[in-house]
C-alpha cells in the first residue's frame, strides 16, 4: 500500500508553488505555510469516513475526485443517514481564491469553513468538536502526524490547517483557453471556442465571470441575482407539490395532492441579514466547469447547454434581476459555440489529481 500510495500521489506542493498557466500566485496565510506533510494530512483527514458521528460520511463523499470534487447524480448531496442538504456541493478545484465560501459567502477562509459540514446536523452531524478531536485521537493511524505536522497533539486549528492545506492544493489550470489566451497557441482551442469565447466577451459573461491580463479567476467574488434564488421561492414553491425524492437521484412528482413544507432559501440574506441580499449567490469560478455538473446553488440545471440556454432566455426576469442579464438573441450554433468555450475551460491535471486522491487510505485501515 505505501508503495502504490507513492505512485498515485501528485506533487501537489510543486502545484502550490508554481500554480498551472492562468493562474496566479496562491494566495496562502502567513500563519498555515503548506507542506507536503499537511498536505498529506488534510488529504487524510478528507476521505477519513470516521469523521461524520456514524462514521459513514466523509468529506470526500459530498465532493469526489472522480466527479470534479463534487456530485453528479444528485442536485444537492445526501446527509448523514439521508438527510436533505438544501445546496448544491460546489466544486473544490481552486477553492484557495475564494475570497468567500459557501454560495451565500458565510464564511471567508478555509481554516474555519471545515467546521460547518463536520458539525452541521444534515452533514456529517458530530455533537460538538471535542467528539471529532477524540475521534482522531482515538484513531491509532494518526499517531504522531499531528505532532509531526504541528509541533502539538490533535487540536481545532489543526484541523482546520490540515484540511485547509490539502483542499489549496487542488489548482487546476492550464487549460485549452489558457493555452490559446495566455500561451499564443492558436492551436489549442477550436474554432467553434473561440467564437464562443468573443460571444462570453460581448454578451457580458465576463463582466462577473472575470478574466484578467496575467490570469483567469472567472469570478468576480461578488453576490448577483440571476432569479434562481426568486423563481424557486415565488413560482416553484407557491402552492405547486414540487418532486419528492424516494433516493438519492430518484424524484417522482406525485399525482395526488398534499403539503411537503419547502426549504427556504435567502442566498447571501442569510450571511448578512441584510434586506437587499436576498436571492443573490456568489459567482461560481467557471473552470473544469464542464465535469462539475448539475449547476447553480440548488444544482437545478442539468448540463452546460440548459445554463447558456438560460441565460439566453434572460435568466429569470423579476424586479431584482441584475440588470446585466437581458434575452442574449443566440441562435443554435452560438450557444454551442459558448458551450464549446466553457468545455475549454477544463485543465490538464484532473485525472492527476483524482489519482492523488486515490493515493489515500481510506478509513479503518
Ligand atoms: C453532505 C455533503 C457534504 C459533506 C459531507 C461535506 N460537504 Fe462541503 N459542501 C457541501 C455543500 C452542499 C456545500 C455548499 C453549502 C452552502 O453553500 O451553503 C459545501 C461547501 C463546501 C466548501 C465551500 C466551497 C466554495 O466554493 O464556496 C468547502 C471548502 C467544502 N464544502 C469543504 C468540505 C470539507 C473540508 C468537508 C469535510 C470536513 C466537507 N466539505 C464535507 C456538501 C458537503
Ligand atoms: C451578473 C453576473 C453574471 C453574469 C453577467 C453572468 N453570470 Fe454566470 N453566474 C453568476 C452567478 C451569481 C451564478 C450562480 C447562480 C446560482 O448559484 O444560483 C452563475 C452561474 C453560472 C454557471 C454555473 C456554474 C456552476 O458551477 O454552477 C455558468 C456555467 C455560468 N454562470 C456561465 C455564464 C455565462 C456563459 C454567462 C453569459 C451568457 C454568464 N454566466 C453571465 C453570475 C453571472
């Protein structure tokens, strides 16, 4: 197994270092320097399923490797023992340039977002953070890795650091668009994406999905209202026995009638209680945008061309709407164009980071 695990493992460190083509330098806090020995042990910590209070859920389990560290299947993720998460579990891949987590933002650094989904009641459900630090401490593979890593035993902040560390190392880049835009390789990007990429430009996706001269985020790190948030809690909601889910990926739509109590959801409102932040979702970054479906916050679009086909029937019009999103006119070959683009946008070292996570072992060994 040691040996096979230092086949598989990436020099995720080298990554951290020297970011791929169109990325910029990582940006990482003066008090949790990355080393391959955190990194390691935030990778541990991550596929560990001991860390949910039944011991079945693990990080990874919401977010896999081999489905763009997030789910495929389901809109929004299974609990522990079933339970409904209301949100679509975002894709880690460049996690370390979000200047804020969650689709609402609630919380701005990495150290600190991991105790949400570890004590969150839906998620992983532990009782409180002594429960996970003695379950760590019980566990006798971790013997010495923390001391090793942290000059100290299991505690909180090292939690955080570890698994902090590991999920910044997930950088992924060097795409086909970052090859034609940032290496000149005319080559690198078909012609249907380049149109694609003009009609991103001249169509205003860049103005929130932001690429730069040096580098691409595709995020503006900002919170908009594109009437996801307002058709779900005016139209969809009202009145109407929306689908019912039997399994994860099962939903029927009932025949007769009855009330199932809906999930309100407020968007960034619920961060900052804040009237105006009601609806409004953190821009997504756009990159390995195509192996990272379904998408938006409530995972309700399926594929890339039911999103462009979206935004060119003007998002969802109301009041708030931002004033950006307007009908796009695109005819048929245009949005496969901008479809093309997007599927340009997916780098050259994802299966080499769904290798590394294999590299892991797995609970209970
Ligand atoms: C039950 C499924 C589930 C589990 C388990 C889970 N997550 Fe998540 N994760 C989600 C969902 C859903 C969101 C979005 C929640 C929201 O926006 O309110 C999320 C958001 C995040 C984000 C924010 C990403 C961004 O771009 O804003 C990070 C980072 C993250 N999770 C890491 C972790 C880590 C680390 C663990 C384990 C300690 C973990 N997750 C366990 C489902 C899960
Ligand atoms: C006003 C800012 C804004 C503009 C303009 C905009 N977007 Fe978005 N985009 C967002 C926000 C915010 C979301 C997330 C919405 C949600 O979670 O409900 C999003 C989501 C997406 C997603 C889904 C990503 C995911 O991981 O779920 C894609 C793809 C996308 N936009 C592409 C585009 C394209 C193509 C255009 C131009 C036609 C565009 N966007 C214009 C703000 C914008």
């Amino acid at each position: 197994m040691a040996l096979l695990s230092t086949l598989l493992a990436a020099n995720l460190l080298a990554l951290t270092a020297v970011p791929p083509l169109g990325l910029p330098p990582l940006p990482v806090p003066a008090d949790n320097p990355i080393s391959e020995e955190k990194i390691a042990l935030g990778r541990k910590l991550f596929f560990d399923r001991r860390l949910s209070f039944n011991g079945t859920l693990s990080c990874a389990m919401c977010h896999i490797p081999e489905q763009g560290f997030t789910q495929h299947e389901v809109k929004t993720p299974v609990g522990i023992e079933g339970s409904f998460v209301k949100r679509n579990s975002p894709a880690l891949y460049n996690v370390g340039y979000r200047t804020t987590l969650f689709h609402d933002g609630r919380e701005d650094t990495l150290e600190n977002q991991v105790w949400q989904p570890l004590l969150r009641e839906n998620e992983m459900a532990n009782p409180s953070i002594g429960f996970v630090l003695s379950t760590i401490r019980g566990a006798a593979d971790y013997d010495g890795l923390f001391e090793a890593v942290f000059e100290r035993g299991v505690a909180m902040e090292g939690v955080g650091k570890a698994l902090a560390s590991y999920q910044r190392s997930l950088l992924s880049a060097d795409s086909p668009f970052d090859r034609w835009y940032f290496a000149g390789d005319k080559q690198a990007m078909s012609e249907s994406a380049v149109r694609g990429f003009a009609l991103f430009k001249s169509k205003a996706c860049v103005s929130c999905h932001i690429i730069g001269t040096q580098y691409a985020l595709f995020s503006d790190g900002e919170f908009h209202d594109t009437g996801i948030g307002y058709f779900k809690a005016m139209i969809a909601d009202k009145g109407e026995v929306g689908n019912i889910r039997l399994a994860p990926g099962v939903e029927v739509r009932p025949t007769i009638q009855f009330q199932v109590p809906s999930v309100s959801d407020l968007g960034r409102y619920e961060a900052t209680g804040r009237a105006n932040d009601r609806w409004l979702y953190s821009t997504p970054a756009l990159r390995n945008v195509a192996i990272t479906a379904p998408y938006m916050h409530d995972g309700s679009l399926p594929n890339l061309q039911a999103v462009v086909e979206f935004y060119n029937r003007g998002a969802i019009p109301h009041a708030e709407l931002d004033s950006r999103l307007k009908p796009l006119g695109l005819k048929r070959e245009q949005i496969e164009d901008l479809v093309n683009f997007l599927r340009a946008l997916t780098g050259s070292n994802i299966e080499q980071l769904q290798r590394d996570a294999r590299s892991t072992n797995i609970g209970n060994p």
